[in-house]
C-alpha cells in the first residue's frame, strides 16, 4: 500500500511537470504580446502577467486568479488562451511579497511552500490587490472599459468574493471554488456569477445547492453548469498530456461557453 502511495504521488508530480512544461512551450511559441508589470496596491507591489490579443478594436479585460499553487506557467499560458481569444488577460500574483527574501510565487521551493503561503494570505490584503489590479487593466488604452473576472479553485473562490467587492465587473467565471458562505456577502454582488464545476467534486459541489437558493432569494444570477465525470481541476488537468477524455471533454465545454459569454458581453 505504501509503495502504491508512493508511485501514485510519483505520477501526480510528472503529470504536473508535463503541463508546465507544456505551458512554457505554448507561451513560448505565442505570437501575442506578453509583459510584466508591477500594480501598486497601497504599500505593497503586486506582480502580473498580462496578455493583450491581437484585434482592432479596444477590448474586454479579464482578471486571472491562479489556484492554490500561485501564479505558475499554466496559469500564464491561460491567460494566453485568454488573449487569443480576443480580451485583455491580466493574471495577478497574489503571493508578491511573501516568499523567502520577499519574493512572489517562482521564488518559494516548492509549490507546498508555495500551497502554504496561500493560506496565510489576510483575505482583505487579497480584495485590495486585485481591486488595484482591476484599476490598473480597466484604465489602460487598449481596453473598452469592461472588466470581468475568472479563478480556479482558490482563486475561483476569490473570484466568487470579489464580485462582491467590484460593482463595476460585468460577470465573474468561478472554476471549482467555494461560494462566500455569509448571506450579507452575496447581497452585494451585482454581476452575473457563471459557475465551472466537475461531477466528480463532492467538497465543492455541496455547496452549489444552498449558494443557488440563497441566490435567486436574494435575485442575484447565479449559473452553475456541472460537468459529467470530471474532477476537480479539470481546466488543468484536461489540458494534462496523458489526462482523462473526460476532463478533456470537460475543459473543451467550459472554455466554449466562457468565449460565449465573453462574447455577449
């Protein structure tokens, strides 16, 4: 049983290293234009990515929130995908500032340091980077003006929290992330909130039922879509060499109806 555990957290980390691997090499190759910039919120700096597409047009901002590893290659190289679909991509750091030496997420020793880091986060220094985040990519040039948001697993359920902080945003995408679990929180949501969620993902799911009643109570919109037979992290894990047909299946779905909301924006 041991050695079973052994081989099976084996795979787990060279699956992993194959999709970032796999996410260097899609950025690497990618025509868009890519750029650091530092956010100042209050006191503090908040490193990001940010992806602009190629259109003519000004276009619709979209913030990234990263999961529980922090701001890795995969999710740079969603935020590329992002860009290619035509919206200003900006995936903020949200560990900037807390790794050894005050480094941000590529400077922890491992993603469980990194894992660790995440859950020391004072929930309010989290809303007021990404609100600074989201003044910063609304007021650039290129952008329409329209901002919307999106996270996976932890940064899903930042995500969830943030469209009640941000009157402003024109929808939030929450992949797998818990809902606020104050009804207070939920009133002063004003966007509609469009839910990713995997089958196979009780932890989560629970609580998809009460957060949709306490929703429509409240007349707020809420759209959770279920996905058959997936997991949780399917957005990762069906972009996973060697991942499941239907996480695969699973992540091809979602991102169709994440465009086709973008778009009707």
């Amino acid at each position: 049983m041991k050695n079973a555990a052994v081989i099976g957290m084996m795979w787990i980390l060279a699956t992993s290293a194959a999709a970032q691997e796999s996410a260097r090499e899609r950025l690497e190759k990618s025509p868009r234009h890519h750029e650091w910039v530092q956010v100042q919120a209050g006191d503090r700096t908040v490193h990001s990515f940010l992806v602009y597409p190629e259109v003519k047009e000004k276009a619709t901002a979209v913030i990234i929130i990263h999961e529980n590893r922090g701001l890795t290659d995969w999710v740079r190289s969603v935020a590329d995908q992002v860009a290619q679909a035509g919206y200003i991509a900006i995936a903020p750091d949200l560990l900037s500032g807390t790794a050894p030496g005050g480094g941000k997420t590529s400077d922890f020793p491992s993603e469980d340091a990194a894992r660790e880091g995440i859950y020391k986060l004072p929930p309010d220094q989290v809303m007021a980077d990404l609100s600074a985040v989201a003044d910063y990519v609304v007021k650039l040039p290129a952008c329409n003006g329209k901002l919307t948001v999106a996270g996976f697993c932890w940064g899903g359920g930042q995500a969830f929290r943030f469209a009640g902080h941000r009157p402003d945003l024109k929808a939030a995408f929450v992949f797998y992330g818990p809902a606020p679990d104050k009804k207070e929180d939920l009133a002063r949501i004003q966007c509609p909130i469009y839910g990713f969620y995997g089958e196979d993902d009780a932890r989560i799911n629970t609580g998809i039922r009460p957060t949709a009643e306490l929703m429509k109570e409240l007349g707020k919109k809420y759209e959770p879509v279920i996905y058959d037979d997936a997991g949780h992290g399917f957005m990762r894990a069906g972009q996973e060499p060697g991942g499941s047909q239907t996480n695969k299946k699973a992540r091809e779905q979602a991102w169709e109806r994440w465009r086709s909301v973008l778009k009707s924006l």
